[in-house]
C-alpha cells in the first residue's frame, strides 16, 4: 500500500513540475508576444517615418510649386505691364480762361516725353524703362517683384473748350511736366436780324 506522505511527496513534484512546465511556457508565449510586439512597434516606427517623411518631401513640393507658380504670375504680370498701355498720374486745374496739367513721369528725361495737343484734347506719352533692363545679361538677373511703371504711358485728357493751341507751353523739370492750356476765346458777334 503507498503511504500518504509518499502520495503527497509525489503530487507535490508533479505539481513543481506541472507550475514549471506552465512557468516554461508562459515564459516562451510572453517572449514570442514580446517579440512580435517589438516586431510590430519596429514596422509601426518604419511607416510612421516613412509617412511622415512623404508628407515633408510633399510640404517641400508644394512649397516649390508656389514658388513656382509665384514665379510665372510675376513674370506673366511684367509681360502684361510691357504689353499694355498704362496711365500717366496728373493733376488737373482750370481757371477762367486756362487748363493747368502736372504730369508725373519720375526716372524719364526730356527727351522721352512727347506731347500732342488737339482742338480740345492734349496726349502726353512717355517710356519709361524697366529697372532689369540696367543689368547686363551675365548678370542673370531676373525680376522677383515690379511695380513701377514701364514701358510706354500714355495720358490723354478731353476739354469742354476749345484749346488755343500756339500758347500752349510745357516744362519739363526733375520728372515733372508743367502745362499751361489756355482756352481759346472765340469773340461773340451780334448778328441782326432783318
């Protein structure tokens, strides 16, 4: 017959052996699971670097691309300007019997100003040339913003009146036109009636 003690003795081997076997085991699945999360978290790391990485490379091409873009309308915007006739800025005074014209043509000289007056209308036009044009071509410079006036200008202005058109004068001081307009004053004459 087998003793207690013997039984007991036994049972509690096997169950040492049965918690290390268990121990083993849980020990084996927890370093599997440790190692397939290290796994997953590395992969997890890769596509989050590569995603981020995509998205900077995207931010930097579309950075270029407005810059770009930036670039072409500044440069459609100059051809425009070139293209186009645009105004010459002036102020306008009349007096009783004369018209009084200030023209602004800044960084234009005398010689680039031409001016016509007819019965009752007066034309001034001026070029005025761009500010890259001053550079040589190995300079490669090239236009980042323009707002200044180029190319030519033109500005004409309509009277109610009829102009006296051998007084009119103009004087052309530090990019300033000055113009004195006199009207022309046709004497009235009674006529009678018979």
């Amino acid at each position: 017959m087998v003793d207690s003690e013997t039984i007991d003795t036994k049972v509690s081997d096997k169950k040492e052996e049965f918690n290390e076997e268990q121990e083993d085991e849980m020990n084996d699945t927890f370093e599997e699971a440790k190692d397939k999360f290290e796994e997953r978290k590395e992969k997890g790391k890769n596509i989050a670097d590569g995603v981020i990485n995509d998205l900077y490379a995207s931010i930097d091409e579309f950075k270029e691309y407005i810059r770009n873009m930036q670039k072409n309308a500044d440069k459609k915007y100059a051809e425009y300007k070139k293209s186009t006739v645009q105004t010459i800025d002036i102020d306008l005074i009349e007096t009783k019997d004369t018209y009084y014209i200030k023209a602004a043509v800044p960084g234009v000289s005398k010689d680039d100003v031409m001016i016509e007056a007819g019965d009752n209308d007066v034309t001034i036009e001026a070029t005025f040339k761009a500010y890259i044009d001053e550079f040589d071509e190995e300079d490669e410079a090239e236009v980042i913003a323009s707002s200044i006036k180029s190319g030519k200008c033109v500005k004409t202005v309509r009277f109610e009146n009829s102009l006296d058109l051998e007084k009119i004068t103009a004087k052309f001081t530090n990019g300033i036109v000055i113009m004195t307009i006199p009207k022309l004053i046709i004497p009235k004459h009674k006529i009678n009636v018979e």
